[in-house]
C-alpha cells in the first residue's frame, strides 16, 4: 500500500511504501555499472552515523569523491552531492528502509493466539509459550494483545480486524503501539499493536 511519507527519512520513488511485501527491483535498483562487492543492498554507515542503502561502489563512506552511490529519494542509484538519499540515523532504522524500499522481502510474523482464560495465557504475559497456538499474520503483518472491558485479555494476529487498518499500515518492522477502546470496538478497553516475532507474548503497557 502506498501512503504520503509521514516522515522525511522514508522516502521511496517520492512516496512512502510502508509496507512492502516482497522484493522489488523497481524500487530497489543496484547500480549495474558499478555494483557493490556483495552485490546487493546493504546498510552502511557513511560517517557520522548516517545510515543509507548502499547499492553501487566499492567505497562505503559517505563523502565526496568516493565511488559509493546510495539509493536516492527517487529509487536509482546515486552518488554523493546528486540525489538525496534514503537514510536514517540509525542501523535499525535503515533496516526498516530496506523493508519499505523493496529491497528485502518482509517476512509475515507469527503471533501468539490465545486468551487468559488459560492460566497459561495470562494478563501479565504467556508463561509457556510451547503450549501456546501461535498464528501468521501475512496481511497486516501486525500481532495484538486486547483488553476487553470484562478484564478478558485475548492475543492474535490483526488480519481481519478491518477498523485498525489505518493504525497498521503506518507501523513499520519494530514498531509498537496502543489504543484505547473509543472507536476500536465498543466492548474493547484497550488495544496493543506490534510488528515483530511473537512480540504479543508480554503483559500490556501501562496507559
């Protein structure tokens, strides 16, 4: 789905692509005259901690005169001073730009799926997590811990829940959020959104 960028640092072809599900080399070009030693997009850090997808050169440092080309702003190879690049200041936040970028396929999680009426799903978190059903979660990519109003805590994947749409689509890798019930389902109390391996196993955040 392609959204208007929310943030500076997420650019892809002038849009934002925050959720990318698979390779795409549209979006993701590698320099074919002059392509990086692994030959494919990696993260590097160019100095001073600017983190950007490095697709062509055998130079990584981002400074002038090097033969080092970032992935710009508009999805082509570039080398320093022409294009602006993708980038962010830290590593893992550039991880997350090779996911928006199509540069690497984004993985669907899994999520834990259960309810504290099994002690073993408790409130406070999943205390045996090999006796837990876990579930993937290929549409939204998205696990959830909901508290509902009669003090039931459920945990599962958020594909299907069609009203939290506009929330997941703008959580990228890593990222996490809550809700309270209000316009997210009238017997909910409190909803907890995440991106990530079985990141729905924990207690529910503090409001």
């Amino acid at each position: 789905m392609t959204v208007l960028c929310r943030h500076p640092l997420y650019f892809t072809g002038y849009n934002c692509l925050r959720k990318q599900t698979d390779f795409n080399p549209q979006t993701c070009y590698i320099s074919p005259a002059n392509p990086p030693e692994s030959q494919k997009p990696t993260c590097q850090n160019g100095g001073n901690n600017f983190w950007y997808i490095h697709v062509g050169g055998k130079r990584t440092d981002w400074v002038q005169g090097t033969d080092a080309m970032c992935l710009s702003i508009s999805s082509f190879p570039a080398p320093w001073g022409t294009r602006e690049c993708q980038f962010s200041w830290t590593e893992e936040g550039c991880k997350q730009l090779l996911h928006w970028a199509g540069c690497i396929p984004w993985t669907s999680p899994t999520c834990f799926d259960c309810n504290s009426a099994w002690d073993v799903c408790d409130r406070r978190g999943v205390t045996d997590p090999s006796l837990v059903a876990k579930t993937r979660c290929p549409g939204t990519g998205a696990c959830f811990t909901r508290r509902d109003k009669n003090g039931m805590v459920y945990r599962g994947c958020a594909d299907g829940w069609d009203y939290l749409a506009d929330v997941t689509t703008a959580m990228g890798p890593g990222d996490a959020t809550c809700l309270n019930g209000g316009g997210y389902g009238s017997f909910v109390d409190r909803w907890c959104l995440c991106k990530g391996e079985l990141c729905n196993g924990g207690a529910m955040p503090a409001a």
